[in-house]
C-alpha cells in the first residue's frame, strides 16, 4: 500500500540548488534511511515529506486519510505543560477513544454508547495506554512525569517529543537523527522496538548499527542524484561500491573509503542475541582480539606526532561530586602510550565532567591529576566553536594551525585536512554562516586536529556528522598514533576506533573492560545478572488515576479479568438502577393485570441477570482479597 509519492521535487535557497527532480515512494511497513553528506538537503526532504515546508516545483502525493508524526531536531513543545501533561494534550487517537469511554461510564442508561466505546477500547488496546507511555517514558529516562517542559535539558525534550511519537502510533513516522540525546542503553531499546514493530519509518540517522538492524531500504542522495538500495547497511555497501566501481575514475579515494567500510562490516559478527551462546570468561582472549583489530589496519597517513615522554596522565584517587550524585569516587588511573579508550554510561554518570576535569575545565573536589610535560591535549567538546562575523573556511582553520607534520618530512596543509573532510576548495573559500548544522561540526572538528595534539579528547564527535565522513574520520583516527579518550553513543564508531572501555556505571562507579562496546554486550549478555534484573522489575512506574484503569487490581487479575471486572461493576450499576425504577412502578394502582404481567417479567429477567452478574462480580473480587 502506497502512502506517500514523491514526484520530481525540487528545494533551493537563492542560488544554492539542494537538489532537483527528485521522485521516490513511501510504501506501508518500510523502513527507509536516507543518506547523504551534510548540507545536500538531507533535512529539507524530511521537512517536505511533513509538510513543514514546500518544494520549489514537483509535488508530494499522500494517501487520503493518513497520519504522519515527525520528530525533528528541535521539537517544539508547550514550556507551560508537564511531561504527562504533554503526553495527555497531544493529538493521540487513543485519548480520544479513552475521552469516550469515560463518558460513557458516567451516562451507564445509554447501554449502547456504552457498548460502543468498550468496543473500541478493545479494538484500539486503550486499557493499557497508560501503562504503555509510562513504560517508554522511563525507558527514555523521563520518570518525572510532573516535571515542566521548561525545566527540561534539550536532549530530554527531543525524548519527550520521541515518545508522543512513538505513542501516536502513526501511519507515518519521521524521524530526524532520532539516535541523538539518547544514551547506549536507550539507543538499543529503541532498535529493538523498530525492529519489531510493524511500522512505516522514513528517517535520517547516521547510526550504522541502527541502519543495519532496523531498516529494509536505504535512499543515497548523492550529488543531487537519488540511488535506492533495497537492504539493510551492509548490502547498501556492497551496491554501493559495485556502483562506483561503475563510475567514473575521479572518484578513487571515495571507491577506497567503501570498499574498507564494507571489508570491515564483513568481519564483525552478526547481531548479538539475547543470551551468548556460550560465556565470555577470559578477558585475555578479549583483549588479543581488540590488539589484533587495530594491527589489522592498514596505516596510511603516517602523522610525525609531537614526542611523548614517559609519563602520560595521571589520575590518584579523584573524586567529583555535585548535591545529590557522585560522579567520580577516588578514581585511579595511569594511561599508557597509544591508549584508545571509549567511555559508555547512562545520561548524567558523569562522562562529559570527567573530561573536563581531565583537561583542566573543572576541579576535582578531590584527588591528584598530574599531566606529562610533553602532553598536548586535542579537545573536541560538545559546545561547537565560536565562528567571528564574515569569516571563511579556510580562515577558521589558519587561526589554529597550517599544516599536520607527517613522516619523511612531509606534511598535510590545512587546505589538504579540510579537502579530505569534504571541503572541496571552492567550498573552503565560502562564508562559514552559509555552513548547515553538520558542515560546522566538521570544521571544528579539523580546527582541533589541525593543531597537532598527542591526545585527542572528543566529545561526543560523531553527533550530526554524516556516514560518509564518520567513514573519514573513523580512518583519520586509526592512523593517529597518540592517546585517545572518546566519548560517543555511536556503538559502531565505537567498535571500529577504542580496543578499551571505560563504563560509567552510576553513583561514582567506573568498570575498567579491555574490549570495545560489542565485546563488552557479548560479556554482558553471558552473564546472569538478578539482582540487575529485578531492580528494574521494581521500579515499574505508578499512577494515582483510577477512571479507567485501577493499579491495584491490575497486579492480581489478567488483563481480560481487570476489563471484566469494571465492565461488571458498571453493569451491575445500571441493573440495580433499572430494578428500582420497575418497582417504583408496581406502586402504581391504576396498572392493568396485562400490564403487571409485562413488568413482572421485565423485573424476573433483570432480577436474574443482576444475580448473575453479581455472582461473578464476588468470584473476580475474592481474586483481589487473596
């Protein structure tokens, strides 16, 4: 079933041509990325498709009747609203369905009303609304359900905006990087919800695991031409170099760059299941399997880094803490030469703190840090880089360096850096304000490389960075031979750059893992942990609301047992009303003997229902007292 055509649209800005006529289908139960480097329109077509902007020419054809929900970069929600609030006002088809069985609970003498919104109840799976954006709101970590929009982070609100969607169940969902602002632990339910739903998604996302497990279709726009690649990831990389082998030879490098994505997606094991097959015990054996992955790569840009002495980074016994959380707990640690270390935790364990206190940006509260004379720091934070009034490209990266030393003498100019992370050298000569979202995160990221540091320290690097230039710097940062501390949700880049974890546990608690983030699932998965497991059993949310659901009795009868139980109690209401109204009338002395017959046999009938009905209603009840 088609829901959606594209036909030969068209979107530019003055003279910046994004693309032109462009066609495509969206057909019910796909699920389409679409991919292509920053600043190609990427999302201008997300925004066209949801109807929040129009093309230039061309048109977009929907299916009558259809439901599209989008979530965008920045969502816009009512500051003034709670969280609950925000999920209770939304436009959801199934509040409507619930505001009808309400009201029809309050009028029981319309049996038929009555019996139409119980109907579409069932038909819709309303009993358990509640239930259920409860259960996503805790798993996006929103457990505060009275906390006021306002008062929330901006990554909480794209959550927030992320589970309105999820709930609205639509015909249609757009999604627009829905990976970002999420943590590890969130990125994988989420994967694992699209991967079981029956759901329509057309998305931008340049999370490769999430490419490779959820979506069936993949869309490149690429120069302004549209390629469709019926698979997952990695058959769109196997396509996509039998494509530029096809191509024209000017593209060499780019042909390279997939044929290495696709030989190293080959050697990773499949999708790691609930339980290992078998246990993980030794970390020796984890660890030989992290070296040998960074000696199987082959170097390429061999960098003459600056010279590290014998001593690296010291941490003794550091400890940071703000009211109410530890971060970091007398934390130990001496870095080694060429150590690549990923750090993975839950949102708030402390992991951008813990750079900053590394890098002298905050003071520990506690402890000893003490950095090597030869030390220098490379620090890509999370807060961008400040760009002056009429700068150029090529301008910014000058003010920090102008060239990369390279061995043998030889050296990479800073026009040569910006050229391989896809400045092209009209584009290094354009105004830095005319740069999307994605091409500024890419200039700051080579005004930090660009300075020669001998440990790089990044922050989340990958956030609004596109395939194509993750593949760039995953391979600039296999060659790079100094120390390397990341952090980064991105469990793909993850894989490929860090053989060692740091894992932000909580309450001031690092666990040391000497492996990268897929060893560390299959060890995880290999382990029974109850105590964890019953934890989160525990911690179920609650509700005060009672009108259409009752938590108490919901924890002692089956579901069907609980939609019984109130649908008799409501009954039974409406019976013993009907059997008060008929004797009311037995009163009446003008009544003929045909008539006295009549109501006798109405009273008999309801009389037994309501005896019945009741009967049951004692045995469902008896379930609760136990």
């Amino acid at each position: 079933m088609n829901l959606i055509s594209v036909e030969n649209i068209a979107k530019s800005y003055g003279e910046l041509v994004l693309f032109e006529e462009l066609s495509f289908g969206i057909n019910k139960n796909q699920k389409i990325a679409l991919v292509a480097r920053n600043g190609e329109g990427k999302t201008s077509i997300l925004n066209i498709l949801a109807g929040k902007d129009v093309p230039n020419g061309g048109a977009v054809n929907y299916r009558k009747g259809i439901r599209i929900s989008f979530l965008e970069q920045e969502p816009d929600l009512n500051p003034q609203l709670t969280v609950e609030q925000t999920i209770l006002e939304s436009d959801n088809e199934v509040l409507k369905i619930i505001a009808a069985y309400e009201a029809a609970l309050d009028n029981p003498e319309n049996e038929e009303a009555y019996q139409k919104a119980f109907e579409s109840m069932e038909r819709n799976n309303a009993w358990d609304f509640e239930t259920q954006y409860q259960q996503i709101l805790s798993k996006l970590k929103l457990d505060n359900l009275k906390a006021k929009v306002s008062s929330l982070s901006g990554g909480q609100k794209k959550r927030l905006a992320m589970a309105n969607a999820l709930l609205n169940e639509p015909d249609l969902l757009i999604l627009d990087e829905p990976t970002n602002h999420l943590d590890l632990e969130m990125i994988e339910w989420l994967e694992d919800y699209f991967s079981r739903k029956k759901i329509t998604l057309f998305m931008v996302t340049h999370d490769r695991y999430f490419l490779e497990r959820v979506c069936n279709e993949i869309l490149e726009l690429d120069n302004g031409q549209l390629y469709s690649y019926k698979g997952n990831y990695a058959y769109y990389l196997e396509k996509k170099e039998g494509r530029m082998e096809r191509e024209a030879v000017e593209q060499h490098k780019s042909k390279l760059l997939y044929k290495k994505e696709l030989d190293w997606m080959r050697r990773q094991p499949k999708a790691r299941t609930t339980k290992s097959k078998s246990r993980i015990d030794d970390f020796h054996t984890i660890k030989e399997k992290a070296n040998q992955r960074r000696e199987n790569h082959e170097i390429q840009l061999e960098i003459n880094m600056e010279r590290m002495g014998s001593k690296i980074l010291e941490l003794h016994k550091v400890s940071k803490a703000y009211p109410g959380i530890i971060l970091l707990d007398k934390f130990d640690y001496n870095f080694l030469r060429g150590e690549r270390i990923g750090i993975i935790g839950k949102n708030g364990t402390g992991k951008s703190t813990f750079l900053n206190i590394v890098t002298g940006f905050e003071q520990p509260d506690s402890g000893k840090i003490v950095v090597g004379e030869t030390i220098k720091f490379g620090y890509y934070t999370q807060n961008g880089i400040t760009i002056k009034e009429g700068q150029k490209v090529i301008d910014v990266i000058r003010e920090f360096g102008d060239y990369i030393p390279l061995k043998k003498g030889r050296q990479l100019s800073a026009q040569q850096l910006l050229e391989r992370f896809l400045f092209d050298r009209k584009k290094q000569y354009d105004f830095v304000d005319k740069l999307s979202g994605g091409e500024r995160k890419r200039l700051y990221l080579c005004t930090v490389l660009i300075q020669n540091p001998n440990f790089l320290i990044l922050d989340e690097p990958t956030n609004d960075l596109d395939i194509i230039t993750l593949n760039i710097l995953e391979s600039f940062l296999l060659d790079f031979p100094g120390c390397l501390l990341v952090v980064s949700h991105d469990r793909y880049f993850m894989d490929k750059i860090v053989d060692h974890l740091f894992i932000f546990r909580g309450n001031g608690f690092i666990e040391d893992f000497p492996g990268n983030y897929s060893d560390h699932r299959a060890y995880e998965d290999s382990v029974v942990l109850e105590q964890r497991a019953e934890k989160g059993n525990s911690t179920q949310s609650k509700t005060n609301k009672t009108s259409w659901r009752s938590d108490d009795k919901s924890k002692k009868l089956s579901f069907e047992e609980q939609k019984e139980y109130d649908k008799l109690e409501k009954s039974i209401q409406h019976l013993e009303k009907q059997k008060e109204e008929l004797q009311n009338k037995f009163a009446n002395t003008e009544l003929s003997g045909e008539e006295i017959d009549v109501l006798s046999i109405q009273l008999k009938d309801i009389i037994e229902n309501l005896e019945n009905k009741t009967e049951r209603w004692f045995e469902l009840s008896v379930l609760l007292e136990d």
